[in-house]
C-alpha cells in the first residue's frame, strides 16, 4: 500500500536551527521543512523570501521536505 505525496510551491519565511525552514504554502498553511538530501549534498542556499516546493505527505499536515528551489522573490 503506497501513498502517494503532493508537491506544493511556497515562500521561506524563516530560517530556524538544524537547517530547518519555515515556509509559507501557497494555500495559505505554515509548515516545518528540511531540505532533501539531494539538496544537502548539493550545498543549496535557502534564505528568506525564496520560493520553493515543498513535498508532503499524507500522514503529517505540518511538516515537509524542500525538494527544488524555485527561484527568488
């Protein structure tokens, strides 16, 4: 039984310790994220104002994983 994950844009709001982020979905939710891994092994650079897209998952409401910066607001 697999479940499926949605994939949603949104803004970083604040940077907080241990790399994790607030953002701001585009549906108006604030949620809890860390960068994938692949983006850890990367050295992406998230600051405040990015625009990114959050993957989540069914099970939890308020947090997710950045997956791909977008671009810069």
């Amino acid at each position: 039984m697999q479940k499926t994950t949605t994939i949603i844009e949104g803004e970083i709001l604040e940077l907080l310790p241990n790399t994790m982020f607030k953002v701001n979905l585009r549906d108006g939710r604030e949620v809890l994220t860390v960068p994938s891994g692949k983006m850890r092994r990367g050295f992406m650079r998230l600051m405040t104002g990015n625009i990114v897209k959050v993957e989540m998952t069914p099970y939890d409401e308020k947090r997710g994983r950045i997956v791909v910066k977008v671009g810069k607001m």
